[in-house]
C-alpha cells in the first residue's frame, strides 16, 4: 500500500540553466555536478591582460599546445563538485583516524623490526616534500588551467596532496614521539641524501613547466604512477615481512586516494587523447618522457628500500604504468 | 633508531607547524626566481617568510570534516526547501530580482576568486600563505557552487536566472563586476590579496555579503539565507587573511606602506564604486528592508572602518583617498543608480519598477535631506508619463566611466544635481571619469584601462550582435518581454499573481 501525500504542485518553468540545457540538447532535469561545472569560468571579453603574463589572456586555452574542441569534455568521472569532495574526502579521513587511534592505543608501531622503521626514515618520509611538489604542480594546474571540469579537479587534486603530505608527517610523528625529528631528517634527506636528488631535481624542473597539460601528465599520471605503486604497493607489501603491518594500516588513505586519482586522471587522458591524433602524439610523448624519468629517478630508492627486490618490482611498475598507458589509447 | 615509546604533548601551534610549515624547500636545482617568477615584480619587499601567522592552523583532515559537515545542512536545507516549493514563501517576487542580480553580479566573482586565489596560492614563495590562499581558493569554489544549487530552484520559476555566466561576460551592468575581478587577477598577486582579501572582504564585505544574505532573511528566502550563514565561517577565515597580509606587508619593509596605501586608495574606491549596485538593491529592490545603504554605510564603513584604520594607522597607513566624497554621496548613489536601470531597464536581465507610496514614505525618512527634494519628484514625474502611456525609456547609450564602467550617472561631489565628468588625455585619446578616484586610478596605470571592454563602445563597434537594441539583447540571452522592462506586467508578476491568488483559493 502506498500513501499519497496531497501537496499542490505549482508547474516548473524549466528544468536548468540555459547553458546546461544547451550542452544536454535538451531541457531537462541535470546533475548538480553539471549544473556546477559547465561553463563556470568566464570565456571571452576579458578586460586587462595579466600583468605577470601578458603575452596570454586571463582564461586563456593557448597556454597548453593541446587542443580541445570543448574542454568540458573533459569530466570527472567521479563528478566530484565541492559538496561531494568533501563529503568523500571527509569519509576516507575517518577511516584513516581509526587507524591511526587503532595502531597508538595499541602501540603496533612497536612490533616493526627497528631496521625497517630506521629504513621508512629514509625512503618513505621524504615524500611529504614529494606531496607537496605534488601540490603546487595541481594548484598551478587550477590557477592556468582552462574550463571548470578540469580545474576544479586538479584543484581538489592539490588539497588531497597537501593532506596526504601532512598523513605522512603525522606518521612520522608517531613514530619520533612527536619531536619532529624524523620530520627534521626526512628534510635533511629530500635536500642532501644522494638517493633523492633524482626526484627532487625532477619535483623542481616540472615546477617551471610552462605548458599545464604537460604538468598534469608528468606529475599525475607519470610521477605518480611510479612512486604510488612503488611505495604504497611494493614497499607496502615488504612491510608486512618485517612486522610491518600497522604501517601498512596508516597507508589505506593513499591506496585509497591513488585509485580514486588515477580514475579522474585516465579518464581526462582518454578523452583528451581521443580528440585528434596531435593531441594523442603530444601526450604520449610526455607521457613516455616523464615515465622515463620517473623510473630513472625513483630507481635508487627502489633499490633501498626493496634491495634484491628491486629490479623486479621496478619492472612490474614499468610493465604496468605501460599498460595503463595503452588502455587509454597512449603509446609509451 | 626505533619507535619512541612515549609521545610528547602537541598544541595546536606544534602540531601545525610541524605537518604543514616545514614541507617547502629552497629549490636549488631550479632558481628560486624562476620556481616563483610573479611575488617580486610589484616592488614589495619579504625579508622572512616565515614570519607570516597562520591565524587558523587548520588542517586537511579538519577541513574536510568542518566543511563537509556544513556541506550536509546546507543541501539538506536546499533540498528541502525545493521540495517544499520555497518560492511560494517570499515576501513578493519583486523580491527576487536581488537574488538574479546576485546570481549574474557576484556568484561568478566568487568563481573568479577560485581561480585568482589558486594563482596566489601557487604564487608565492612562503608556504603558510601560500596554504591559507589555496584553502580560500576552494572555498571560493565551494560559494560558487552552493550559490548555483540554491538558484537553480528560482532558475526553474522566474526569469533571469538562466544564462549567468554568458551574461556576465557580456552584458553592459555586468561589466561593472567583471572588471573589477578582473582588474584584481590582472595584477600581482600581493596587490590581487590587498584587492580582495583585504579592501573586499574585510573592509567592504558587510556592504556586500550581508545586505544580500539578510535581504534573503527578511524577504522569506531560506535557501540563500541559509547558505548565507553557511559561508559565514568560511568568511571570518577570509577577513583575517586579509588583515593578515596587510600586518604582513608592512611589518616586513617600510618601503611597502607606499605601494599598499596605493594599493588600498585604489581598491577602496574600485569597490565602493561596484557597491553602488548593493546600493540600490537595499534601497529599492527589497520588498522588506533591512536598513538603509546610509545606514549601513555608517555603520560598517564610517564606524568599523574608521576603527580599523585609526589601527593601522601605527604603519603609517592612512584612511583611503576620497573616502570623504563616498560620505557626500551616500545619501544619493542608491537613488541615482535606480534611476539608470530605470532608464535602461528594457536592457536589463532583471526588472525595475517605481518606488510605491509606502516605499517613498520609507525613502523620505531614511533620506531627509535628499529624497523629497530630488528623487521623488523624479519619480512622480516617471509615473505621471506611464499612467499616460509614455513610460520613460532612455533610448540612446550612455556614456561609460573607463575605470569603474558605470554609466555617467553620478554627480559632482558638492552639487547633487550636476553629472560629475572627468576625463584625461592619454595617447591622443580623451578617457571619461565619473569621479575623482576614478580618474585617478586611471592615471596611474593608462596601460591597463585602455585595454577596458567597454560594453557601449563594444555596441557601437559591432562586436555585440547587431546595430539593433533587440539583435544585442539577443547576443546578450535576454530573454526579451520575460527577462528584461518593469516588473508590472512581466511573466514573473503575473505568475507570481495567479500563485498567490491560487493559495487564498485553497486556504478558503
């Protein structure tokens, strides 16, 4: 049996906004995510040139060699609008939390053998600086980028880099009984150890990309397709042979995020390469370009941390990062 | 080495610092300055970085719980509010023209701060401003988006609400906004800080923000009052960055009070000038008014901002330039800015009408000194010619002021029954002012505001649609005889009628 709640119903005029409408074809009913993203960023009649850069307009879609038809082509799969970010983000972060209450009350931290953690010292707390390269590479992706599907993404993209640099360090807290020295070592280890100079030099010469689309592939797809499975895979699974389990607890967040990153991140790629062979050729060859430096610079660590394990691991990464590639239609 | 066993006490302070201040490096691979090529260009001088205070030390994993927490309310208020036919709730649909206005003015600048605050946020070398940027920057996004959800209910029943971003990029009012953000992204990012962080909202934002979102409250709007209250916090956060940046800047250098005082005269007078449409909006638009623009005026600017700059003035900073002309004017910009969309409302994406009887007595008394004696008679002058069927229409295009973009409407500072004009030559071209602090900020940047996409010169080159006011309308998506002329007789109002009229039916 169904009960009928008598309301008056007053006719609607129209289902969106014009601008919506016109992109569906047709006056109905839209997502809150499209409603929240079309044609969100001014196009045309822009007043002053920039004058940190006035060789561009303020929106300009010339500042990266691809080109797009209609950059809202460009979507997120995972619709993601502010609401729905933080709400997916929020939920992710309490899992984490229990995590995190669940390895201190219990002190797991302590059952890691001591070289392992004297180990992750070194090749894993480092990364915060990663992240945080990681989060001025996606800002700088929100601040040039062109048409709200895209930015609005990366810009989620980059707070998600500013929380997971911060996880890190909360990690090393726990394991220097917040002192910070771990953190003050990580530092240390990201300015001088030889084994990050590779990676730092590559953090530090994608900071002065010009092209924004290139930045997205070499960061989001290239860099951080070596390094997450590296870490969060491979060295993830090592862990768990030196009592490492409660480690691998804290990382959930970061396994989590990188498959939730690479959806949004192969879709774009996807859609951007589809559009013309040019587009295809480009990212492609900045694909294999920054996955080639990528495994050249995380190599070192790889061997530290995975030792006679390396060049197998290493190779899978490659193996896979190639296939990922192919799936959505880039050769590398 | 092994895991320490008993963990230190963190404040909030520490714990802070500790995740989040240490993550940036001097790069050295790369040159600093070519890492961050746009936060010395504008002559002001950082000594230490890291002397910057973060007033809120806030977290990813507590912003994301704090913000999706609010996320929650609001869509539920929203949803509820849709369900329940909101709409029907309003004072009068007259009132609903703040909100389209609202909606094609400012929810875009609230997009465009997004972008300029991600700019700002990448921009600088200091990692604590450069993190309460990015944060602001999403936050912008987060207005943007909530304002677009509210308005989409009132989308699907009234006029005006459906094309806001094409409008804005296009449509002759809209500019005013338009070019002001875009003015302030234009520039570095110190100055595009001073602009909208501080001069916008701290300075400036009870004139803006909160006339809107009470409007709302007093007129039966829970949606947009709602998320008012839901942005608030968010707001508190955004004004102490501004004052933040200013502490900042000045404490670093002397040789940046200069620049800011600059910087502060312009943005002062670029906002007061853009407030001139809240203006109108609290003076004629709102069915129930909260208080008059006078009032608030004195309240927020004379009052708060007196305090604030007697605080600063330790700096050697000083109470904007021409602060005292805002004070001759406000008791008349609210009335002369209604009388230009009353001329041009057939150009307009929302309705006008005259003020009524009730209004004028309102009117009288929030204005003493100005109101009978100027404005009224002009309205009654107004209704006299429609009850005889020649309602007043200004048939040609106004002239625009070249900075602020507002027709020519305002008068001179001491006379206000004289048009003020001011106008400099500049390359063998003669530029038009409708003030003072207008020609002002011209004159110091002529480069700039030469570039302005002047929304009548534009018409008359014939880059809007046609020759024809109905061909630019149409360029412009106004909807023409639905969006645009008086609100007596428009779709809106007739409709508004007939649902109000179908209540009492099903009331008695």
């Amino acid at each position: 049996m169904s009960l009928d709640i008598k309301t008056s119903v007053v006719e609607s005029r129209r289902q969106t906004y014009a601008n919506v409408a016109r992109r569906q074809g047709a006056d109905r009913p839209a997502s809150r995510y499209d409603e929240a993203t079309y044609d969100m960023q001014p196009t045309v009649n822009f007043h002053y040139r920039p004058t940190w850069d006035p060789g561009y307009l303020l929106y300009d879609p010339s500042r990266t060699a691809i080109r797009m038809d209609d950059w809202y082509a460009l979507r997120d799969p995972r619709q993601l609008y502010y609401a729905t970010y933080t709400i997916a983000r929020a939920r992710m972060m309490e899992a984490e939390e229990k995590n995190f209450d669940f390895v201190q009350k219990r002190g797991l931290l302590e059952s890691v053998d001591d070289a392992w953690v004297d180990k992750l010292r070194r090749y894993m707390l480092p990364l915060r600086h990663y992240e945080w390269g990681a989060n001025m590479n996606n800002t700088a992706i929100t601040d040039l980028g062109y048409g709200t599907a895209i930015t609005q993404a990366a810009s989620f993209a980059a707070m998600d880099r500013l929380g997971i640099a911060q996880i890190l360090s909360r990690v090393g807290l726990l394991i220097d009984g917040n002192s910070g020295d771990t953190l003050k070592g990580a530092k240390e280890a990201w300015l001088n150890d030889e084994m990050w100079q590779g990676v730092r030099k590559m953090v530090e010469d994608s900071f002065v990309l010009r092209d924004w689309f290139e930045l997205f592939v070499a960061q989001n797809f290239a860099m951080d397709g070596v390094v997450y499975p590296l870490i969060y895979d491979h060295c993830d699974a090592q862990e768990a042979r030196h009592g490492g389990g409660a480690l691998s607890m804290l990382n959930e967040f970061m396994i989590d995020w990188f498959a939730d990153h690479c959806r949004w991140v192969d879709a774009v790629l996807k859609v951007a390469a589809a559009e013309s062979a040019e587009n295809r050729e480009l990212i492609s060859g900045w694909a294999s370009a920054w996955a080639g430096r990528a495994m050249q610079a995380f190599r070192p660590i790889a061997a530290f941390a995975l030792e006679a394990g390396a060049e197998d691991a290493m190779a899978a990464i490659q193996a896979a990062l190639k296939k990922r590639a192919n799936s959505i239609g880039l050769e590398i | 080495m092994s895991v320490a066993t008993k963990a230190r006490k963190l404040g909030l302070k520490q714990r802070y610092a500790l995740m989040t201040r240490g993550l940036g490096w001097e790069t050295t691979y790369q040159p600093m300055d070519t890492v961050f090529p746009y936060d010395t260009y504008e002559g002001i001088k950082i000594h230490d970085w890291d002397a910057w205070e973060d007033p809120f030390r806030l977290t990813m994993d507590a912003y994301w719980k704090y913000q999706s927490e609010k996320e929650r309310k609001l869509y539920a208020v929203i949803d509820s509010f849709a369900q329940n036919n909101g709409h029907l709730g309003i004072t009068d649909a007259r009132y609903v023209n703040a909100i389209k206005l609202f909606l094609t003015g400012v929810s875009p600048l609230e997009y465009q701060a997004h972008r300029g605050f991600a700019h700002a946020g990448r921009h600088f070398r200091g990692v604590g401003p450069r993190i309460a940027c990015q944060m602001q920057s999403i936050d912008e996004l987060r207005h943007a988006q909530t304002q677009v959800h509210a308005m989409s209910h009132y989308n699907k029943y009234f006029d005006g609400f459906h094309d806001k971003t094409h409008m804005h990029d296009r449509v002759w009012y809209l500019s005013v906004p338009k070019s002001f953000f875009d003015d302030a992204m234009t520039a570095g990012p110190f100055e595009f800080l001073t602009a909208i962080s501080f001069s916008f909202e701290y300075v400036l934002t009870n004139l803006l923000f909160v006339p809107f979102m009470s409007g709302a409250a007093y007129n039966g709007d829970m949606a947009t009052v709602t998320f008012g209250f839901s942005a608030q916090s968010d707001e508190a956060r955004h004004m102490t960055l501004g004052l933040e940046v200013i502490k900042f800047m000045l404490e670093q250098d002397e040789g940046n009070t200069p620049i800011v005082q600059r910087w502060m005269d312009k943005w002062f007078w670029r906002g007061y000038r853009l407030l001139a449409l809240v203006a109108m909006m609290m003076d004629y638009m709102l069915p129930k008014r909260i208080m008059s623009w006078q009032e608030a005026w004195e309240m927020y600017f004379e009052e708060a901002g007196g305090a604030l700059f007697e605080d600063l003035s330790r700096y050697g900073i000083r109470p904007p330039k021409y602060h005292e002309v805002a004070a001759k004017e406000k008791d008349r910009i609210s009335h002369e800015a209604w009388g230009i969309f009353y001329n041009y409302t057939h150009a307009a994406a929302f309705h006008t009408w005259l003020p009524n009887e009730d209004e004028m007595a309102w009117l009288s008394a929030k204005y003493p000194k100005t109101f009978d004696k100027i404005y009224r008679p002009r309205y009654e002058q107004w209704a006299k010619m429609k009850a005889e069927g020649k309602r007043f229409y200004n048939n040609t295009l106004p002239q625009l002021c070249t900075t602020c973009q507002i027709p020519m409407g305002f008068t001179e500072p001491d006379d206000p029954t004289t048009i003020c004009f001011r106008s400099s030559e500049y390359r063998g071209e003669r530029y038009h002012f409708c003030s003072d602090g207008c020609k002002d900020i011209f004159d110091y940047e002529p480069e700039k505001y030469i570039q302005s996409w002047l929304p009548v010169h534009q018409i008359y080159q014939g880059n809007c649609g046609g020759a024809e006011l109905g061909q630019v309308l149409d360029w412009y998506h106004i909807n023409q005889g639905a969006d645009n002329l008086d609100y007596d007789g428009s779709p809106d109002q007739q409709l508004w009628d007939k649902w109000m009229s179908d209540r009492k039916k099903a009331a008695s």
